[in-house]
C-alpha cells in the first residue's frame, strides 16, 4: 500500500495550525490555566511540523536547481520555530490580586474593630 507524501501545500497548513495551537495554549498558560508540560509537547509538534515543511521546501528547490543545495540545515538559528519562550512570569506570593485586597478590606471594615455601630 503506497503511502501519501503531503504536498507543501499541505504541510504549510499543518505548520500553521500546529503553530495556532501554540499560540492559544501559551495564552492559556499566561492567564494560568495550562500546563507548562502541555505547551512543551504542543511547542515540540508545531517544530516537528515547520521541519517537514522545511524539508519539503528544501527538496523542491534542491529538485528545482537539480541538486544544488544552500547548504541550509534543519536547526538553522534565524528560525522562528526554533526560539523557546521561558515559562510565564508568575507575580510574587506577596503581591495580591485587586479581589483579595478588596476582600481583606471588607473584613477589616466590619470586624470586632470597627467602633461605628
């Protein structure tokens, strides 16, 4: 049974979505509902499928030029597939949110301190 070589075509579309999913699930991440680990595997899919289309690309030229390659490799440094973004920044324990605040506020407001009543 012969199997289907995508077309570039085709690999350029999974590339695209691969690197979509990336960039919802990081955004998932910031607002801290993802996991780190899930972004890992998403981020290792997305390099997977922006290779193949590097190598499809580089074939068609290399077939297009009747061998003659750029001497390119597939971990070129001025890929944008190959950059890594650090882990979210996450604020400081001591740093609260305007909601703990407001509650903390509240509470202070009509404890056994408050003498208003």
């Amino acid at each position: 049974m012969p199997t289907h070589e995508p077309s570039v075509t085709e690999l350029k579309a999974l590339a695209d979505h691969a690197r979509q999913r990336v960039a919802l699930y990081r955004r998932r991440v910031y607002l801290g509902r993802g996991d780190l680990r899930r972004l890992a595997e998403l981020e290792r899919e997305a390099d997977g499928a922006a290779a193949r289309l590097r190598r499809a690309h580089d074939a068609d030229g290399q077939a297009a030029s009747s061998g003659a390659g750029d001497g390119a490799t597939d971990d070129d440094a001025g890929d944008p597939s190959a950059r890594r973004l650090t882990p979210p920044r996450m604020a400081p324990a001591s740093q609260k949110s305007p909601s703990a605040i407001t509650v903390e506020k509240n509470s202070l407001t009509s404890g056994a301190g408050h003498t208003g009543e």
